[in-house]
C-alpha cells in the first residue's frame, strides 16, 4: 500500500474516532460549530503522523488514537484562532468560510475553546491500554506545546514581526513554536504513550523537528505559488500582512533548498528505526511535494 492509500485509511480512523468523541450537532449549538471546523477538510496530518509513529515502535492503535484525536482537536482550535480578524483575519480555510465568518466571532472563539477542553478529557478519559503515568505525561507534552513557551508565544512572535524584515534565526524561532511545537508533541505523545525509551523519545522529537520546519517552509512556497483551488483558501496572505517568510527573506529556490535539508535530517533521526521508519521518511518526503 503506498503512502497516499494508507493515510487515506488512517484518516477514515481518525475521523471515525473524532465522531464518537465529538458531541453530536443537534445536542448544542457550539457543538454544531465545533462540527464544522473539525470536518470542514484537512489531511490530519498530525494524528495520522501518530498513528505512524505507533506502527513504527511496534504499538497499538488504541494507545495513541484518541490522543491523536485530541491533537487533531487541538490544532483546529488553533487554526479557528488563527483566522479570526484581530489574527489572520481569513475568510477561507480548506476551502469553505472559516467558523468566525460562517458562525461569528464570538462563537468561533468559544468553539475553539470548548475543543481545547474536550482534547485533554478526551485524551485523559477514552486511552486505553496505557498507565496514568503515561497518560500524565503524554499531556503535559501536548501542555507545554500549546503553552506560553509554545504555540502561543509563536504567535504572539509572528504578530510582532509583521511589517518587520527580521532575520532568518528569529524567523526560525517563531516557527520552531508556532508550527513545529505542536507536531513535535504529537511525535512525543505518542512515542511515551508506546513506551519508547527516552533515547528513542529523543531521536523522534529531532526528526518531528526537522518535519516542522520542512512543513512551515513548504507552506510559505505554497503561499507564493499556490492557488485558491489547491490551497483551500487565498495565496498571497504573508505578502498581504507584510509578514517575513523563508520566500521573502531567501527566495524561493534557497527556501526549497533549505526545506530538501531539513527533510534530510529527518532521515538521519530516525535511521535507528532501519526498515520500521519507511513510513515516517515517506511522509517526509509528501510534506515537502505537498500541493496543499
């Protein structure tokens, strides 16, 4: 089975999953909205990344699938934080009105919120085959991910040097948070939810890294030479916002350069895995020939 047909199965799981644990649409409003952020599209990429990463050290799809699910509710509230106007102030994402113009504002926001908690009871209450301490652990990396030295801190970063020129290292540090955090958790989380070793905890955090990085990068590309069609939502964004990119600051044929590199030393940290890695190299290689 090649890569693309075996994520495709992997997202029929994760989408499966998400709709037992999200509730259902009729039982509230916020519901219906929280309903139509999280099944609005999107590759799950970051879920299907953990069932990978499970496959890879030998454990079971029920250890890690409704952290995954947290994760991939989590990155949507993100994402729904992300577009509204005091932020990115998007109108489209993957494709469809984004929740703040579909629903509003204020209702976007509380969706956003109402995912956020329902990722870490999920995480906690629907785990199975794992100790508390695993359970414990696995969500204080997601925490610290999504936190004030994470995720947030990207943004407030990103927000700061709009309309700046700055330099390639402070352009790597907003997205070392804003983007590879979260991937680097999801890595994380379900490497401790396995009960890998630290040493092999450690190997795939600089793998999940190096994957961030690639993927940010790819998307600032995509950003340049995208369209509406592929993308799902209007290219041109980060010129629009004036907002420094890996295209503004190297070009776009060093930032496909500097994006082949960081694929490449994914490889390297996960070559301790020998053939069990096949997947996780394979999905180094799709993020970086994405089209979307």
């Amino acid at each position: 089975m090649n890569l693309q047909a075996y994520l495709s199965k992997n997202k029929k799981v994760i989408d499966r999953a998400l709709d037992k644990f999200l509730p259902e649409a009729r039982s509230s409003y916020i519901a219906k909205v929280m309903r139509y952020s999280v099944f609005a599209g999107g590759k799950r990429f970051r879920p299907a990344l953990m069932l990978l990463v499970c496959e890879a050290l030998s454990g079971k799809v029920k250890q890690v699938l409704a952290a995954a699910c947290a994760v991939e509710l989590i990155h949507t509230f993100t994402l729904i934080h992300d577009d509204l106007p005091c932020m990115d102030d998007d109108d489209y994402r993957r494709g469809k009105l984004t929740s703040h113009k579909k629903f509003g504002e204020d209702m976007a926001t509380l969706a956003g919120d109402a995912m956020q908690a329902l990722a870490y009871e999920i995480l906690l209450k629907e785990t199975k085959g794992v100790s508390l301490q695993y359970k414990m652990r696995a969500l204080e990396t997601i925490l610290e991910a999504i936190g004030s030295d994470g995720v947030v801190t990207g943004q407030v970063l990103d927000i700061q040097s709009e309309g700046k020129k700055i330099s390639l290292s402070a352009l790597e540090n907003i997205h070392l948070k804003k983007t590879a955090a979260l991937i680097q958790a999801a890595v994380k989380a379900a490497a401790i939810l396995c009960g890998a070793s630290t040493k092999k905890i450690t190997q795939l955090d600089r793998y999940a890294q190096h994957l961030g990085l690639s993927f940010q990068i790819a998307d600032d590309l995509l950003d340049y030479t995208s369209s509406f069609a592929k993308m799902g939502k209007q290219p041109g964004s980060d010129k629009k916002q004036k907002k420094s990119t890996y295209v503004s600051l190297l070009g776009k044929e060093k930032a496909r350069q500097l994006m082949v590199k960081e694929r490449d030393q994914t490889r390297r940290a996960i070559s301790f895995l020998g053939k069990k890695g096949k997947r996780l190299a394979e999905l180094a290689d799709f993020v970086i020939k994405r089209e979307r």
